[in-house]
C-alpha cells in the first residue's frame, strides 16, 4: 500500500512526465531522425535480451533432459557469460537513465518538481489530468456514485407522486367517520369508508352475509368470550365489552390472529390485554375459556381462524387494523387534552370506527406512491437498460426513492393531522408501514451494506475497460 507521500511524489513525476509528452507531440516531426538513432543505440539491448531469452530456453531444456546429463556435458560452459549478460542489462539501464540525469528517487522527484513549476503545470493535479476526455467519461459513467444518481426527472417524479399521496390522504382516505359530539365535532369522514360500511353482513341477505352467517355458526372460537376460568371460577375480562372484544383479544387481529388464534383455538384460551377504567393500563392476559376442550389439529384451527374473520370483518364493529391490538400493551405516552396513553389511544381509535375496513382505505395513499413511482421507475430503466431484470425494492436509488416519496406522504400525514386538531383517526396507518418498510432497509443500506457494495463495484469492473484504458494512456 503506498503512502499519501509515494502518492504525491509519484503524481509529480507523472506530472512531468505528461509535460514532456505533450511537447513531444508537438514536435514529434523533428525527432523521428533522434528517435531512428536512439533504436540503433538500443539495439545492442535488444540482442542481450534475445540471447538471454535463448540461454533460459536452454536451462529450460537442461533441466528437462537432465536425467540424461553427464559431467562432460558441461567441459565448454561458462557460467560467467550470464553473470556478464545480465552486467550488460544493467549497464545499458543505468546509461539510459543516466542520459536523462537520473540518479535517485528523491532527487528525480525534485528536477519533476522544479520543471512542472518551471512550465507553470499543477504538480499536485489529479490523477484524472493524465486520461482523455473519453477515458474520463467512461469512469465516471461507472463510478459507483453514477449508477445511484438522481435527475431532474427523478426530482419531479419523488416530489410529484408524494404529493398526490398527501392530497389523497386529505381529500378521500379523511377519518374513519363523520363526528358530531366531542372534542372533534364537525370533522367529515371518508366517503370510501362510509361506503364500506354501509354493507352490515349481520343485515343483509345476499350470498356474502349467508356465508358469514354460517361460518360464525361453524367456526366458533374460544377468544369470542369475554371471560375465563380464574381460580375462583369464572371471572369477567376487565375493560372487555361487545363492542371492544376483538380489539383486546389478539385472535381478531388479521396478521397477529394466525399465530395467537390459531394457538387459543388449539388450547381453549384467550389472549390478549384486560383494561383497568381507573388506572387506565392495559395488562396482559391469558385463560381458558373451555374447561372440556376437545383437541384441535392445526390445519383445522387455520380454517377456523380463517372463517372467524370472514365472518367478523362486514359487521359493524368490524376487525382492528393490524397489529393495532398489539398497541394496546404501550401503557406510556400523554397525548392529547385528556393525556392519553398509546394503548389508550389505540383502544378509543377502534371504539370510534378505526378498523380494518378504514385500513383497506388509507392503504390507497401508499397505493398511489407504488402505482405511479414504480411504474415511472420501472418504464425508466427498460428504456436505459433494456429487459434486464432487476430487484427494484433492493436497488439503492430506487429504494431511496420510494423511501423520499413515502416521507413526503407521511409528512403530508403530520400536516394532516395537526390540521385536524390532532385527532388521532387522522393517522394513515398504512402510509407509516410503508415509510417503516422502506426506511429499515435503508437505514442497514447506509450503516452496513453501502462501503461493502462499493467494493463490490469495483471488483466487477470490466478488465477489458482498464485494458482500454491503458492502452489509450499509452498512445
């Protein structure tokens, strides 16, 4: 590894030597005679280093055959002879150099230094001085910085698709439903949710609402009770109601459900948090709710799960958003005129319409960002790339991308609420996973993978590019 002062030095003498080059370009007509005159001198050298060439082919032959050798093989050889070849060698070498005043490093680097300062040339240039503009172009062009460069239409399409994300949030996805008491009177829910809603499959008579009816009679689950066996008896979950079941009882989330349900139903129990109206916490709970449970198989407590949920999902209440359950175990935080804390504000965003149809809705947000970014993003590198396949959600310009996008949806979110006098219900659950999805990956990018792929980058660079580039240096 040379050091920062080799390195200097070293541009220096490349520095001069580039200076004598380019002058020498200008008046190579005049020295094609000292050039034809230079080539006699040297041709002395090369047939020392013809001959040389023939005695290593020889010690390769001797060394073959020499099983076969004898003593008097060797009567007429004189290893002296290659001592004073490579003698020769070196003089002719050291006569060079001699003609151009070369004694030492050191001392060659000070005459480069004088003469570059002398012709009134940087000594200190970069390295980049000595290519063609073509070479330059070509190295920047696979810089590993220009693969991950944006411009001005990446611009426009970032801030473009974030900022219909954050209109759309604002003017459709709104709040759950319209409020007319409280400290939120007079907000306007989303009409898309409204519309949702308006189907009660506990009301209808369509195909739908007689298939749910039918699966809530066959799928039964145990965490549908609001109490359980504690050692007294039966004892009534603290908190638990019709209405706030399914947000304390972790088998009614649509991703959490297929882990916890799934396990309830197979052992008879109930998980989840219980809530204390004085103390306002959340605590965590597990009991059994069927003494005289009868084995379950884990295929079947799927279908059950699967069947409880579709049966639940078009009823008024509906099913908590994802993970919204898990929420509830946040027993910190003072949000709000009232100081809410988060397992609070989770369980009173459920009780006023917060569920997993409103959920479906404010995934159009992120929606809109994945639609028309991917697809600009996507028709961009087939056009530059041709059909080469790619992992866009691993790509680190186009991660950033969607990472950029998302945030400026998310901020539009922020404003979004703040406008709606911090309502909660305001939240666009779904645009923050998405910015969460992104940003984690992105966040390991820039901390852990960002120097090993730079390496990487220039590993796989072209050995025949650098072939091309030296031989361009060289003419």
């Amino acid at each position: 590894m040379l050091s920062d002062k080799a390195i200097v030095e070293l541009g220096i003498a490349l520095q001069a030597q580039n200076c004598v080059l380019q002058e020498l370009k200008l008046a190579v007509s005049e020295l094609d005679t000292s050039l034809a005159e230079s080539a006699q001198k040297l041709s002395s050298v090369s047939e020392t280093t013809h001959q040389l060439r023939e005695l290593e082919a020889l010690m390769d032959e001797l060394e073959a055959d020499q099983d076969w050798i004898e003593e008097e093989d060797f009567g007429d050889f004189d290893p002296n002879q290659i001592l004073s070849l490579y003698e020769n060698r070196q003089q002719s070498i050291f006569r060079e150099l001699t003609k151009i005043g070369f004694k030492d490093w050191d001392s060659f680097v000070r005459q480069c230094q004088s003469y570059v300062l002398y012709q009134g040339v940087d000594p200190l240039a970069p390295y980049e001085a000595f290519l063609t503009e073509a070479d330059l172009k070509q190295l920047q062009d696979e810089s590993y910085n220009a693969q991950y460069k944006w411009d001005k239409f990446d611009y426009i399409f970032v801030l473009a698709s974030g900022v219909l994300a954050s209109l759309t949030d604002y003017l459709l996805v709104k709040i759950p439903t319209t409020l007319t008491t409280g400290e939120y009177a007079g907000q306007v829910g989303s009409p898309i949710t409204e519309w949702l809603k308006s189907y009660d499959s506990t009301k209808s008579n369509d195909w739908f609402a007689r298939w749910a009816e039918n699966l809530s009679e066959t799928c039964k689950v145990p965490y549908d009770s609001m109490s359980y066996t504690g050692a007294g008896g039966v004892e009534h979950i603290a908190g638990m109601f019709p209405k706030s079941h399914r947000i304390q009882s972790f088998g009614h989330d649509p991703v959490l459900g297929f882990v916890f349900g799934v396990l309830d139903i197979m052992r008879g129990t109930i998980t989840g948090f219980s809530y204390d109206n004085l103390t306002h916490n959340h605590t965590w709970m597990q009991g059994t709710v069927w003494s005289n449970h009868e084995p379950v198989g884990l295929i079947e407590a799927i279908l059950r799960q699967l069947g409880h949920l579709i049966s639940d999902v078009a009823t008024p209440m509906g099913l908590p958003a994802p993970f919204m359950t898990l929420m509830q175990g946040i027993n910190a935080g003072s949000f709000g005129e009232k100081g809410r804390t988060v397992g609070e504000i989770a369980r009173w965003m459920y009780l006023n319409g917060y569920d997993f149809r409103h959920f479906l809705v404010s995934g159009i947000t992120p929606a809109v960002i994945e639609i028309s970014l991917r697809a600009y993003i996507m028709l961009r590198h087939y056009s530059e790339y041709g059909e080469t396949k790619f992992d866009l959600a691993s790509h680190p310009k186009y991660r950033t991308m969607l990472l950029m996008a998302h945030g400026i949806a998310t901020l539009g979110n922020a404003g979004k609420i703040t406008l709606m006098q911090g309502n909660p219900l305001a939240i666009n659950y779904a645009e923050w996973m998405a910015f969460s999805r992104y940003l984690l990956p992105s966040i390991k990018y820039w901390v852990f993978d960002q120097h090993k792929l730079r390496m990487e980058h220039l590993e796989n660079i072209n050995s025949t590019g650098w072939d091309q580039l030296l031989q361009s240096s060289d003419h």
